[in-house]
C-alpha cells in the first residue's frame, strides 16, 4: 500500500464513560488504530496539549494529521473541522538552483513548480571553492545559513505553518551545508563524508520554518560522489523493482550512472558531465529562450537549419544541441571518425578562432548577439573525451555484471538533459550504445521528482533497500576503464560493428 | 539484561580507506554495532555535527553515550576523551514536595538524595484547589512556569549540561502540570485526564534545561486517581513479576492499593490516607524532629512514656506515632472496640477541648509548644474510618480475585508511612490483617525510588506491561464495599475471630 508522508484522516472518537479508565490520548489512539491497525503511533505533545479542547468542540469528531517518522507516525495536528491547507514540499537542492515542488496533501496533486538560484553561488560557481571555504566552522554556518534564509524564505510565501513534510534532495556536499554537517574530510584523500544517513528531522533540527511537528526527510547520500540526489533519482526511476536489468543515467556535472535491477545496484561516476551539456564551450549554454536545440546541416546545399527554445534568434547551442550537432558533423563527414575537421566537406563554413580551427554553425549577422556561434576543434577533442567517457562507463557496468547492452530493459536517463537528449544523434556519435535506440526514457529532474515522489509514498524501507543494494565502483583504481576508453575515442568507436546502423547511415549519405 | 537509561561506551572506530564509501556515521555506527548488535541506532545532528574533529582527535579512540528513545537509542554526545561527568536525575515530582535523586552514570551510584518544597503550594495546599485555577490556560501555563522555575533550579545547581536523563514521576495532576496538558475535564464526572502515556521527550519539549541531546521520562498515569507515582512505585515494587500475589500498598492523600502479579495488578484507591498519617488531627505533625513515633501508655501506674524523632521535646504526633498511640489506648483498654472513650481507665489524661472529651498524650508543662498534645472524640472517629477503608480495600480486592490473605505472598508498604509504620501496632487496631505480622515490608519512596529504576534500568516493555495488565476498581460503583467497610468500623473488627492475636493480648492485659 502507498502511504504518503502525511496522512489526514476523520476519525469519530469514543466518548468518555464514568468507571473507565478514560484518557482522551487513549480514545484517540483507539481510533486512529482502528484505521491503521497496530502502527506505532505517538501523539506528539503539541497536540496533546490542544486535545481535550479540540475532542469536545467538534463533538468527538476531529481530523488529525499524521506525519511519517523512521519508526511509525505521529500525530501531528487535530482540528475540529476540516483542515483547509496541508501542504508539503519536496526540494531539490542543486548546486546552481534550489528547486521547489509544492504538494497538496488534501487534494493530492501538485500545486506549484518553480526554482530559485542558489544564494550559495557568491560563495563560489563551483561547488569545490565553497567546500574549501566551509572547512572554517564559521564559513559553514554562515553558508548554512544563507541557504536557509533562501529556503525559508519560499516557505514562508507558501505558508510555513500549513507545510507538514519537506523532503529534501541534494548532493553529498548540499545535504552536509543544510544540516551543518561538517565536509573538511570530504574532498581530500580519502574523501569521507561525515554521514550517509540523515534520516527524519522535527523542524528545530534543521531550522526550516514549517509547522511545529512537521517533518523534514533529507534523502541519503550513497556515497561521496553520489548524494541523495542521485537516491531519489533512483528511487523515482524504480530500476530497483525490476527483475531485469536497467541503465539509471544522470548527466550533470559528472555523469553519474547506475546499472541494476531488484538485486543490486552498481554505481560509477566520472568527469563525463559539462562538455556533453556544451556547459565548457565558447557558445554552450543552457537551455533557454535562443538556446540551439535542434540541428540539421546540408553540406552539398551550404545550408545549415536549426531550431532554438522560443524560436529566438540564437545565442548559443544547449546540451541536446551539441550532441546533434556533433553528430550531423560526423555523420554529413565534416567531423572525421577521430574527431577531426574535414576542411574541405564545408569550406564555407571554417574560420579560425584564437589560433584553431573552428566550424561556424551561426553567421554574426544571424545571431542575437551579432557574434558567429562556433564549436573549436578543442571543444570537439573535449567533448570526444566526454561521450567517450560515457559509453565507456556503460561498457564497464555491463562487463562488470556480465551482461550485454541487448539484456538492457531500459535506458533512463536523468535531468534536463534526459528531456530533450536526441537518442539518435547519442547513438551515431557512439555516445549511447544502438541497443539503447528503443529503449532509452527521459524522466526530468528525477532528483526533484524523487523528493517529490517521497511526498506521496513515504517507502523508507525501499529507500534503505537502495543504499544496502548499491555498490560503488571507483574509476581511479579501475585499469579497465582506461582500456576501455581507447576504443571509444572514436565517432562512433573504434569497433564499428558495435554500430551497424550508424555504419549503414554514414555510407547511405 | 539490564540496561540504564544512559550508556556510555568507549569505541574504537576504523579509519578510512580510499575506494570505499567511507562516511563517519557509517563507521561510527559499525562500531556500535558490535557491541550493541543490531538495536535502533540513530545519531543526533548534535553528533554529527561534531563527528568528524571528534574521531580525528581521538584518533578514532572516542567515548559515547547513548540515551535511551521509545524506540531504541539516540548517540547523544562524543568525546575523544573518557568524559568525567554523566549524571542523571529522577524526580518524585509529589503536590508537596520534589524530590530528586542525583545518580552518576559513570560510577553507577547515587551521588545525592535530597527534596525541595513543591512550588505550587502557593496556588492551593490541595490539589483540587490548583486543578480549578489549572482550568484557565493562563493559570495551567503559569503554574507549568513556576515547576519548571524550581526544576531548572535544581538541574543548573547540579551542572544541566551533564544531565543526559531525566526520569520523572508525579500523580496524574502534577504530571499534566509538568507537560502542560490541560486538566480541565480531569477533576469533573466522567473525570477524564488528558493523557496516559506520556512517554520520552526531548528537553525542548519539556523546558528542562539539561544536555541538548538528554531525554525526559515521564511516568505514565494508569487512572485519574492512579498516577505516574504509583506506576513508579509498583515498577520499584516488581510484585508484576513474582508468580503469587501481593499487595502494594501507598498512604498518601489517599490509600492506593494494588493487589496482583505477573498475570494482573487489580488497583483500587480509597479515602483513607490523612487521617493515618495524623495529617488532618489538631496535634498530628510530618515525621519531623519533635514528633512523637513511638508511644507506650501503663494505665495501672498512670505512666505515659514516648520517644520523639530527635530526642526533641515533642511538639505532635506522626503518622507512625498516631496508629501506635491508637494501638496502645485500644489494647489498654481506653478506647473501645467502638472506638469510645473510657473514661475511667485514666482519667487523670482525659479533658475537654472545644466541646469535646479528648486524651491528653502529652501535658503542656512537657511540650515544646506549652500547648498540650491530645487526640479528640471525632479525631477517632475520623481514623477509625481510616484505619476500616484500608482493611475493606484490602478485603475487597482479595475477595475479588478469591484468595485469603493467608495466600498473600507479601504486603509492601509505600511511602514515609511504611518506612516507619509499625505492623503489629496496625495489626492491633485492625488495619492490617493479622497476616500481614511477618510478611510486611516497607519501600521508603517507592515512587522516587521506582522513578531512579529507570535511569538505573530503563525497562520500558515492564512499564508496558504494568499498564496492560492493571485493571482499576472504581469503589464508587462497588457496593460490596460498603457492606464490607461495616465490620471494619471497630478496633480490630467487628469479626473477632479475623484477630487471634489481637484478642489474646487483649485478654491478656
């Protein structure tokens, strides 16, 4: 049965008799019992104190709000009347922006969606610069701090004393800078978090401005470099409930990546991330209005079409621009099957940008900043490395576990990424296998949806079964990586009769 | 096994290693775990937060103490050194007086033993006086303020930081007054108090200022007139575990009596209290220096020899004194079995004092008032009804469960009074059965006492069990008690043949 963190029910209690041992706590519980069975149930003090009113106003017909805690419920709030608003909130704590999602318990939907900046960029862009700075106890706090004002300060518009659960996500160094866990062991050898398990908070733990016996669960975090996150992703994608096996991909600043089923969950994170999302290139960018989402190029024609989110002119190419783009360079032949630019396929279309060579996809006098949108031959060696990285991550997975791509059920893949990745142009530059063609799912922000999903249905013990079921592979002491990796520095690989499709397609052109 | 409140455990915890998902909650937890094996674990954020420079200190040689919760235990504090004070404190929270009992953690001992007044006395003597004002929220809150006030007092004299367990008893009242918990529909029919198990709280729940991670047990009620204090008392008692039954037995305001073993505790409260403890007599006094406790009367030589608590010049009369001296007047032949006066047996002793004929103990000239000390016709009366309520509860509640007093295995005895009642003297008036000479025995403050158990072994499925099988019989809707109270209205009995003893000496005299 799915039991969401908060629960409302309507009971009908057991009025008192002369000659009983009549406690109105017992009456209550004698109720709630009869719906829940033999939970174990607690009526916070909060409560407790309000009772004896609230049972007697409402003629011994109350509604009371129960909250998930590790070990059973308790209950949290009674009213003599319908409550209006029981809100929770799950967040999605990233390093760039803190993502809210607003949960009506009543109604049991989703009220609103939105994201704020995390205050913590002045800090340092880079999640790195703000670890070192927190290693002081007063950087820490301070960072604690702000991050807290931000949060409660949305809570606070919602309606602090209407929210009975927050459930949070965010990565291993996020969870420990909300909590005020210290991290001065976290990014040096041999990178040790303080703690894994956070578990279930009353408010004044964690300092959010919520009701005072809400709850706040803050997800796991699997390891170093692989926070809670990436739990609640894994816990929304399910993969964990299969009896086959299933790829969990999430693209970010790492590409973080999990292959396993019901049995167990093998993990793997490397440097794949920013180049795949066009995040480290002279015209990357994320995707919004005038962002370069789609591409096609006709060298024979001179001619290059694109799309961009809104329909803007362009200023940049976003993630799942990139990866078309390097594959209609491959594909059309004007990037070579080692990554190199084939001069001649677009002459037109070649300038030189700072000493190297570079493909113009947008002219000046096309774009919104009047400047050309270009990708440099070192932008294509860095991304080749990236997508490389990536399918030499699957490969590994799948070796370690014995399996090949074809025993896949599913590709899953996370983040803004996963929305929009074109699974083609993936497979033609070899960055995804062909075997994921068919099967390859977006899910969105699964971090978010995960704390979100948290909301709905308070599975603790599938949450638990993740973190016992997860074994972390490490790269740096894996030499198979970098075996692997050789083959895969190739559009699409060194071994094209992994890519029969692609092969067919590039001689069809 | 048994195991107190707070543990306190000195570990040696793994240091990390690269390639291994390696928090310090992890390892820490790991380590307890061989020693606690696989108990509800959890570390506070107070912990956490201070883990990882604690175990580096320590070179992960580290100390620490772990509270007790409902469910499991919570790692309260670390040290990277053996920590010199843990104390803990159980509270006999009573309308008169607190008292508390100071124990080391560390020593396993108590270090101190000592009561304060009862700051509420100011708002009513009794406690139906404080209940009424209690049933104004401001007046419930000022009265929760000012026990606190007293508490914390206490709690900062013996260092609130080091104080990881509170351990706390009172009657229903006192304990809804510590909590907060509105009484208003406790002390009007059907009377009905708010709650029954309280449970463990945290300090800030309460208001007790002791460790941030410490933790308050509050005893819980089995009746309205059947607290946290003699829930207490029969947890010191342990007559819940023996396999013959015995009785408990506490004079107090009232007499509470339980009767019972580990298969059922029948409980039962009657009037009977102050006048045994000569609490309500013109001359009657607390066992105090002064007192008369003991008291022999020689009519023949017109002698009356007493000793007083102290060697003191004697200034009233105790609770031990009073059923002693009621004893002696009766055996001697001054009172009647009715419980008149025989004015002839020593008339030199006997006077008028408001319109009626009173016994003088003690002439003025050998006071330490000047005044003199007496027992009056009605205050005779009045214990008569006393001693013949204690004698019917314990009739009844045999009778009810079918066994003689014969087949009792013990009669323990709760409170000051049965620290220094005198059994044979009880026996001689009738209050107790003649089967209670050789198998009496007193507790002391068994409330207080039971309330230190729990810090010393923290058995909360015992205390379960005390109130899953205590059954209350309500003397209001007992008829039984009345027919039976009758015989009971003589000294011994009206039945002499419940008394051999008692009428051999008789004779003798």
């Amino acid at each position: 049965m799915k039991e969401s963190a908060v629960r409302i029910l309507e009971l009908e209690v057991e009025k008192p008799v002369l000659g009983k041992a009549n406690f109105d706590s017992e009456r209550l519980l004698k109720a709630l019992k009869k719906v829940l069975g033999e939970s174990f149930l607690k009526i916070s003090l909060y409560v407790l104190r309000k009772l004896p009113q609230v049972l007697r106003e409402g003629g011994h017909k109350v509604w009371v709000i129960l909250v998930k805690e590790e070990e059973g419920w308790i209950v949290s709030e009674i009213f003599s009347k319908k409550p209006e608003r029981v809100l929770g909130v799950a967040i999605d704590l990233g390093s760039t922006s803190i993502a809210f999602y607003l949960y009506n318990f009543l109604e049991k939907k989703i009220i609103k969606e939105y994201s704020i900046l995390n205050p913590q960029i002045p800090m340092g862009e880079d999640i790195l610069t703000r670890l070192h700075l927190a290693k002081k106890e007063e950087n820490l706090n301070y960072i604690r701090e702000i991050t807290l004002e931000s949060i409660n300060r949305e809570l606070r518009e919602i309606d602090g004393a209407s929210i009975f659960y927050v459930s949070l996500c965010g990565n291993t160094a996020m969870s420990h800078f909300v909590l005020g866990l210290p991290v001065n062991y976290l990014f040096v050898e041999p990178y040790v978090p303080c703690a894994n398990w956070y578990g279930i908070f009353k408010k004044e733990e964690v300092g959010f401005e919520i009701h005072p016996e809400g709850r706040i669960f803050v997800f796991p975090s699997a390891g170093t470099y692989f926070g809670g996150d990436l739990v609640a992703g894994l816990y929304f994608s399910e993969i964990y409930k299969r009896e086959r096996m299933s790829f969990f991909i999430d693209v970010g600043t790492n590409a973080e990546v999990v292959l396993g089923n019901k049995d167990f969950l093998l993990a793997c994170a490397g440097a794949a991330g920013p180049a795949l999302e066009g995040g480290i290139f002279d015209c990357g960018c994320q995707a919004k209005d005038g962002a370069i989402e789609s591409i096609k190029i006709y060298p024979q024609v001179k001619k290059i079409e694109y799309q961009t989110i809104g329909t803007q002119k362009p200023v940049g190419i976003c993630g799942s621009g990139v990866i078309e783009l390097m594959a209609e360079l491959f594909i059309k032949g004007i990037l070579t099957p080692e990554g190199k630019f084939n001069l001649q396929s677009f002459p037109e279309r070649f300038t030189e940008i700072n000493e190297e060579k570079a493909f113009i996809v947008v002219p000046p006098e096309e774009s919104a900043t009047g400047k050309p949108i270009y990708i440099k031959a070192s932008e294509v060696r860095s991304f080749i490395r990236s997508k490389g990285a990536m399918y030499t991550i699957l490969s590994l997975l799948c070796e370690k576990l014995g399996i090949s791509f074809d025993e896949v059920e599913g590709f899953y893949i996370a983040g803004s990424f996963g929305n929009h990745i074109k699974v083609e142009a993936a497979v033609d530059i070899g960055m995804l296998p062909e075997e994921a063609l068919n099967k390859a799912y977006p899910l969105g922000n699964a971090a978010g949806k995960g704390a979100l999903k948290f909301l709905k249905e308070a599975n603790l013990k599938e949450i638990k079964k993740i973190m016992e079921t997860i074994t972390y592979l490490e790269l740096n002491v894996e030499p198979r990586f970098m075996q692997l990796l050789t083959g895969a520095l190739f559009f699409p690989h060194v071994n094209r009769n992994l890519f029969p499709t692609v092969m067919k397609k590039l001689k069809n052109f």
